[in-house]
C-alpha cells in the first residue's frame, strides 16, 4: 500500500510539473497565460536608434561602440542647435526671413538613446536578409515608391494625396505595420491575450491588431488597414501572418525609414519571449512582384513600465484642412505658377536619395 | 508482482489525472477564467437601438430636422435618405425614463438636437468615449488577460486599456477617460474618470461634462449573455446620478469577428472636400 501511495503522489507531482511547463535545462521558459498559450502580455517598446535599413555612417550591420559613440556624439550636438525641426528659409518677396517650423520640438522625440543589441552585436540595420541593408525593391516598385515619395513632397491636390498618417488613418511609419518598425515617437505596444486571440494595442493610432488564432484570411477582396492577420503558435513562438494589405498603406512612410510594404505582400512575424524583459521580433516580407527577394529583420522588444497614453488623432487633427487651405492658398498668390512646393530642404533629408527624385535612373 | 505493478499503474494514472485537473478551467456554468471570474472574452454587442436615442421615444423620421408646412419633416442634407435615415423607437434604457438635466444643460441638449449635424462627435468619426462606446451599432470585443482587460471596438477602432490596479488620478481628460476595473464577485465594475466634455450619449444630443463620472457594471447572467448598467454622475449637468442598463449579447458564429470601421477616410469629403484643388460640384 506504501508502495502505492508513493507511486500516486510522485506521479502526481511529476504531472504538475510537466503541466506548469519547468523544464530540467537552463534554456528560458516563458511563463504561460492561465489557459496555457506562452504569455506575452505586457507593455513593450521597440524604440531604438536602428532602424530598418543600414545607418548611413556604418560600414557593415554591426557598430563598434566607438562608431555607436561618434554617432551619438554628432546627434546630441545637432539636437541642441534643433537643425532637425527648424529651417531657416530664403527671403520672402518683403526681404523678410522665415523661420518655419516643419514638424515638432523636440520634447516629441521619443527614438531611443542607443543602437539595439541583439546577440552581443550592436546592430546598425534590423535587416538581416539581406545582410546589405537595404530593402530589395525590384525596379518597378522603386520607380513607384520614388514617384510616391516625390508627389508627398509636392502634391496636395486632395485629402487622399496626403500621409495616412496625417490624416490619422494609422500611425506614422510602419508603427503597427505590421511589420511593426520603430519610429520617432509612440514606440509603444501593449499585449494581452484571451483564448483564441493575441491582441495587440498600438499606441499609435490606437490601433488594436486582432490576431485570429487557428483562423482563416479574408477575401483577396478585402483590404483592411494594417492587413488581415492570423496566427498560431509553433512551439513557445507566436508566428502571425498578414495580408490582405491596403494599397494605400504602404506608401506610408516616416523620417528616416522610409518603407513600402507591397500590398501584394505576405508578411510574417515570429514573437518570442527570450526573457521576462525581452521578446524577440523576426519579420519576413514576401512579393515576387515586388522584391527581387524576400526580406527578413530582426527587432527587440523590451518591456517598459508604461502606461500607454490615448492617441486621439482625429479629434485634434488639422493636418489636412491646414495643408489643403495652405496649398490652395499658395495657388492662388502664384496664379498657376508651377505646382506647389511643399517645402525645401529639411524634409528632403529625411528621405534618402534613391527615394528622392521622380526618375528611374538617380 | 504482476497485481503491484498493476496497481500502482493504476494509482499513477489517478495521480496523472489529478494533477492536469488542477490548471484547467472551472467548466459549468459560466464560462471562468483560471481566478475563478466569469470570463468576459469574447465578441459582445447590444441588440437595442440605444445608440440614436436613450430616453424612451417614438420613432421619427430623421436624426435632423426642420420646421415643415404641418409638422417638422427631415432636414435637406439628409432627405434622400428617406427611409434609411429613420430613426426607430425605442421604451430606451435610462432608468426611470428621462435623464436628469439640469434647466440649462436641457437648453444645450435641444440645441445639440436642432444642430444635430454641426454637432454630432460620431459624425466626424470621432472617439465615442463612455459610455456611448458600449451600445454604438457595431460590436466590441473584450480580451480579458491576467493582469490587464483590453476593450477593443470596431467603430472607429476606439480601444479602452481596464486597468485591474489603480494607476492613481488620470494625467489628463482623454476621449475614451481611465478605467480601473474591480470585481464584485461575480460583476465586473469598471470606474471611468478623466472623461474630457466632447462626447456625446447618442445621437440625440444628450451630453455631459468633463466632471463626469461612470460607474460601470458587467454582470454575465448566462454563458452569452451580460446584463450593463452603467451610473453616471455629473453634478454640473445632471441634477442627480442616473443610470441605464441594457443587455449585451455574445456574438456568435462564423461571422463574429470584429471588422475594421476606420471612418476618418469616410468623412473626408464631407470636411475637406472644399479644400480640393478641383472641388466637386
């Protein structure tokens, strides 16, 4: 009967550790939710000084901590002298000097204070493939996203020729995507999970993306912003898949890291929990229409104490009514004169320049 | 020998299955989370027509009218819409039948009726805030999490973050307020602070301030079903606390999924459209 007993409560213990998940290695476990997905929830950050594609004063994927510091050094000395959110133009008619403003103070930016690192690397790209840096648009989709890219410095002719962002559709850059990149502010993500789902709340545009587990695409028909996404778990990794995006979408575009994601596309993301302050985010873009390959990244989350604030864009927005009274404002004093001109200098360094001209061949 | 090993097979089975047993849901009944809480996740909507009108009121012909020959008939702007922009009656949900106005802030409500159109938030594609968000004619969908509750709603894609420990006063008014949610055995009490005064109750002009005050309770009666009630106190409009309850049903089916209503793009032409290069006529 001893024997018995023994055997009962051993084998009752042994199961109640199998079912909490503790494994005998040292590898990490992330916890798991009360109905036993791997728990991801949380409020997460992506916000860093890597971006998407390679810094343009890097040499190869990876800095040095001596090239991270230079880096630094030279963004701390433009930030003092604000170069980055005032210009000073050319005299007006009246010989009077304009101070304009193009965006925020400062006190907006958000981007983070480092390079990420990732594997013992300091990162200056998240693409890992290609391990060149740059998105390998093939030459219609960079013949399009240039002539894009140029009518968004000079074309306001309607609402629809303006950012998504700026008309507080989604948020700025590819904020929620997904894939889900770092931009200048809002870097903020909550998740919570119920049986079934993975919800993800955007800061920004207080977007919410459902993910759908175990379910099924829209039709091709059907173009949400932020795409249709479903997903399932493969191990203690979320893989969510997307698609279905809108055209309009991928257009979006933000400083310094301009993207476009096909609509056509298929993209892919893998969420890991690799520690109880850090996910794991690796992305793949597919459209053989659009890439001359697949591209893959690799991003970190880290956990952040939050809360996430409302994001009410809309609300306060006068983005499109000012830039459309602006634009038809200037019409009227040049009386036909060339198309409008959004601006001069300063935003035109914010896009690179193989985005930067209409023609194919710069 | 064979008896032993045969017995403690037995028994280890036993111990096998009782230890699964403890890390599963709680089943009978209503549906539970692993704290023992009814679990509110899932697709939920309203069945009423609360979100033209809450008080008790016939069905009228338009959400804007004008004066006509014999009785006030639909306003211009949304005549050719005949039939379609009715409004449907309804015994409404405000306890008691009316809302409590205050002389003055009665006078602004008629107003918000007589200039529907210049006024309505939901017009505009704005946040619907509290506690109108819980009875708009779309569904919502409620991601109850260990530590946090998310609402997420389809119009306009207004999401509401349940805080379960209090974050101490808001920082600042918001459009959807802070929520700080508690349980009351088996109720859900949600209490909303930090309401800015640009919402409105419904269709009808019915407002508040930004002193308002919700109290709101989710109390699930059966596996698909929730009954709402939701207190409002605004001492600058309301002469007393007033409450209105309605029932929130649980979308099923191969269709209850939450779509995607952004409709900032949908009113762009009826708020730039003059701002157009070429204007249409």
């Amino acid at each position: 009967m001893k024997f018995h007993l023994l055997i009962f409560f051993t084998t009752v213990l042994a199961s109640v550790f199998v079912s909490m998940g503790v494994r005998l290695s040292d590898e990490y476990v992330p916890p798991k939710t009360s109905f036993g997905d791997p728990d991801l929830q949380g409020i997460w950050t992506n916000r860093s000084l890597t971006q998407l594609e390679r810094n343009s004063s890097a040499r190869g994927p990876t800095l040095t901590r001596k090239e991270e510091d230079m880096i630094l050094a030279r963004l701390k000395a433009n930030h003092n002298t604000d170069t980055d959110f005032y210009e000073l133009r050319a005299t007006d008619a009246r010989g009077v000097k304009e101070l304009e403003i193009h965006g925020y103070d400062g006190i907006y930016g958000d981007q983070g204070y480092r390079f990420a690192r990732i594997g013992g690397r300091i990162r200056a790209q998240w693409l890992t493939d290609p391990i060149e840096g740059m998105v390998p648009y093939n030459k219609k989709t960079l013949q399009f996203f240039k002539k894009r890219q140029y009518e968004r410095l000079y074309s306001f002719d309607n609402p629809e020729d303006i950012w998504p962002s700026e008309r507080c559709i989604i948020g700025f850059g590819s904020t929620s995507g997904p894939p889900m990149l770092n931009v200048l502010y809002n870097n903020f993500y909550q998740i919570v999970q119920s049986p079934g789902y993975v919800a993800i709340l955007v800061e920004m545009n207080h977007d919410v993306r459902i993910i759908r587990l175990g379910g099924k695409h829209l039709p091709p028909e059907m173009r949400p912003w932020m795409g249709d996404s479903i997903g399932w778990w493969e191990g203690n990794t979320l893989v969510v898949e997307t698609t279905n995006f809108n055209p309009a979408q991928g257009i979006a575009a933000t400083k310094g890291q301009p993207v476009y994601v096909s609509p056509n596309s298929k993209v892919t993301e893998w969420f890991t929990r690799i520690s109880n302050r850090e996910i794991d985010y690796k992305f793949r873009v597919e459209d053989p229409e659009a890439y001359r390959q697949p591209w893959s990244a690799q991003m970190r989350f880290l956990a952040h104490p939050g809360p996430l604030y409302e994001y009410a864009c809309q609300e306060g927005n006068l983005d499109v009514e000012l830039i459309l009274a602006g634009a038809r404002y200037k019409e009227r004093q040049n009386k036909g004169a060339g198309h409008v001109q959004r601006d001069s200098i300063s935003l035109k360094s914010q896009v690179p320049p193989r985005l930067q001209s209409k023609s194919e061949s710069d | 020998m064979l008896r032993k090993i045969g017995g403690a097979l037995l028994f280890g089975l036993g111990g096998f299955l009782i230890g699964n047993m403890w890390f599963q849901p709680v089943t009978g009944g209503l549906p539970r989370a692993a704290d023992g809480h009814p679990d509110l996740s899932g697709v939920w909507q309203v069945l009423n027509s609360a979100h033209f009108d809450i008080e008790p009121h016939s069905a009228r012909a338009a959400m804007a009218m004008r004066p006509g020959p014999v009785i006030p008939v639909p306003a211009k702007e949304v005549l050719k819409l005949g039939a379609v922009g009715s409004v449907p009656g309804s015994p409404g949900v405000v306890d008691g039948g009316k809302i409590p106005y205050r002389e003055e802030a009665l006078k602004i409500r008629d107003e918000n009726r007589a200039n529907y159109l210049d006024r309505d938030p939901e017009i505009k594609c704005f946040l619907p805030g509290v506690p109108r968000a819980t009875y708009m004619p779309y569904p919502f969908q409620i991601f109850q999490g260990d530590k946090q509750i998310l609402f997420a709603y389809e119009y306009s894609g207004a999401a509401r973050n349940i805080f379960l420990k209090d974050p101490g006063p808001p920082p600042d008014d918001s459009w959807m307020g802070q929520s700080v949610g508690h349980w009351e055995g088996d109720t859900l009490v949600v209490d909303v602070t930090g309401l800015n005064d640009q919402t409105w109750l419904d269709r009808s002009g019915n407002f508040h301030s930004n002193k308002l005050h919700v109290i709101e309770r989710y109390t699930m009666t059966a596996p698909n079903v929730i009954q709402y009630q939701a207190t409002l106190e605004d001492p600058e409009i309301y002469t007393r606390p007033w409450t209105m309850s309605m029932t929130l049903y649980r979308r099923l089916g191969a269709d209850a999924q939450l779509m995607q209503f952004k409709c900032v793009e949908f009113v762009e032409e009826l708020r730039f459209g003059h701002l157009r290069k070429k204007p249409l006529k």
